[in-house]
C-alpha cells in the first residue's frame, strides 16, 4: 500500500506496521509459574510499638500552652533561634 498521509514519517510507520521486519521471530506469551508441591515461603513482619505510635497519631501530647507562648513571642519578635542547641539536638537524635 502506498503512503498517502504525504508524511514521510506516517507513511514509514504505516509500513512498519503493515509488513513484518525481515528476521524477526513473534513474541510469545511467557509461561506461568507454577508453584512446587508441599514447600510454602512465608515472610514475617514484625511492627514495633513506636511505629505502631506514629501510626496511631503519635504518641506525645500538644502542650498548647507552650504553643501559645511560642507564637506570642514570634509575633512580637522576642523570640530568638540558639542554632548551636538546635544542631546539637540533631545529631544526638540522628546519631
């Protein structure tokens, strides 16, 4: 069949697509897996009682006391970040 897209590229594809690549073998659909008699794999997984926390919710309360105090402070300027304390703590907690 003739191109009659006038597009080079289509009337490539469109020949492609029409007549098999000299050499080529057609694909085959693979063969399932079938599983072997009397031998089952079974994974276990254990949850930790801190993950199952977070999960949860988390597992530390909101002192919306200090929350309040803290945005006092930032909305009036007095609040003041110590970078040192805050990369100490870091790595502490990071290890």
């Amino acid at each position: 069949m003739k191109g009659i897209s006038g597009n080079p590229v289509l009337d490539a594809y469109q020949r492609m697509a029409i007549s098999p690549v000299a050499g080529s073998t057609t694909v085959q659909a693979p063969t399932p897996v079938t599983p072997v008699a009397g031998r089952s794999e079974n994974a276990e997984v254990s949850i930790s009682a801190k993950a199952r926390g977070l999960a949860a919710g988390g597992e530390a309360a909101i002192d919306t006391a200090k929350v309040n105090e803290l945005k006092k402070r930032i909305e009036a300027g007095d609040f003041q970040l110590n970078y040192e304390q805050i990369a100490s703590q870091l790595l502490e907690r990071c290890g």
